[in-house]
C-alpha cells in the first residue's frame, strides 16, 4: 500500500491496493479483500466501508459522512460526490464509466 490511510479504527483485507496519491480520512474504515483504489483518489468521512472486489477509479472523490459499498462495487473516473447522508451501495453496483 503506497497511499495514506488516517482513521481511528482500520481493518484492511488480504491483496488490498492503496496507489500512490490515495488519501482516506474518517474514524472507521473497513477495506475488504481485493479492494483497489486508484491514483489521487480522496475519500473523506467518518465511517468507509468497502466490502472485497471493491474498486475505486482514479479521479474520484467522496466526501460523506458513512459510505458502506457491498462486494463488487466500482467508482469509475471522475466520479465525485459530496453528500450529508449515508451513501450504501448494493452488491455490483457501478458509478460512472
């Protein structure tokens, strides 16, 4: 893992990639197996979950307070949000190309 991880509370899965650029700040973050997240991608709040085979695309940014992403989701490039809510994606979920 190159990039950079602040929480209170981390648990990272087996064969899990954090590129160079990456930045995750929030209280609680779970990153399951197989998780990939790309170049300069920024995820900021209290609680990150990503369950295992998750993918983050380079360019994205998620600022929220609870983001919990099921088995197989993707952020694909450039995707952004800015939300004051829970953010919960379902099992293969896909956001951007």
């Amino acid at each position: 893992m190159e990039g950079r991880i602040e929480a209170d509370h981390v648990q990272v899965g087996s064969r899990v990639t954090l590129g160079p650029g990456s930045s995750i700040r929030a209280q609680h973050v779970v990153l399951g197996d197989d998780v990939v997240i790309g170049d300069d991608v920024e995820i900021v709040c209290d609680r990150l979950e990503l369950a295992s085979g998750c993918r983050v695309g380079a360019g994205s940014f998620v600022l929220c307070p609870d983001v919990v992403a099921e088995h197989g989701c993707s952020f694909g490039r450039g995707f952004r949000a800015e939300l004051n809510q829970s953010l919960r994606l379902g099992s293969f979920c896909s956001l951007g190309p």
